[in-house]
C-alpha cells in the first residue's frame, strides 16, 4: 500500500473516533460500527472493497509476517470465545495497524472507536495480519 493511501484511509478512519461500538452494526452505518463493519467502511471509502465480517476480510489480500507490517494493513486477533476455535474460526477480531505499535479499530474493550496499543492486551492474541492494499 502506498504511504499516502495509507494515510488518507487512517485519517478517515480517525474521524470516527469516539463512534459507539455495537456488535453486529450494520454495513453502511456510520453512527455505531463493530470491528468489521468499520474496516469495511473505512477502506470502502477508498475504493476497497471488503467482505463484511473479520473471516471474511482475512482471506483478502495477502498474507505479512508481523515484522513487515506497515501502516494501513489489516490486523486480526482471537477473542476469548473463539480462543479454543482452530483455523480462521479463530479469528474474532480486526484492527487496522496505523504504526508506533497502535491500532485504529472498534471493540467489546473500548466500546467506541479508538486508538489502541497492542501491548499488551492485544498483541497476546494477534492470529496474522494482511496487506489488503498495494
């Protein structure tokens, strides 16, 4: 992904800080969102086109090792229902990564959109991230 296009989908993103989380919003909302839902909005706003849920959106784009990532790929964590689960049905999570080791995203912990640190809460669960964006 280019840095500017990075940027401009982590600024829009950023104007939403603040937004309640609400498990199961739906597509298109932009008053409440849950974790997919926003990544969807929010690369959506750019042209990119994402599946609506966090499993979904995990087998776009390509795979980074953790080492690579840059800002604007997609992270993607268990949760602790889905912790025991094998595979993608692991997957319960998605953040977006904006660097400094901080996540933009919308979650059960916060309750709103925010920047999160990854450490240590949600580095503990990172299941892989992707590059959605070249």
């Amino acid at each position: 992904m280019s840095l500017q296009k990075a940027k401009r989908i982590i600024k829009t993103g950023k104007e939403f800080i603040g937004t309640p989380y609400v498990f199961g919003a739906e597509p298109g909302r932009t008053d409440r969102f849950d974790c997919s839902s926003f990544v969807q909005y929010v690369y959506g706003e750019h042209g990119n086109i994402l599946p609506r849920t966090s499993r979904q959106q995990y087998l776009v784009g390509k795979p980074v090792p953790f080492a690579s990532v840059r800002r604007g790929d997609l992270l993607f964590f268990a949760t602790p229902k889905r912790a025991k689960l094998k595979g993608i049905q692991r997957i319960g999570h998605v953040a977006i990564f904006i660097g400094n080791n901080s996540i933009l995203h919308t979650s059960r912990v916060e309750k709103k959109v925010a920047i999160a640190s990854l450490n240590p809460y949600w580095r503990k669960k990172l299941i892989g991230a992707r590059r959605v964006v070249e």
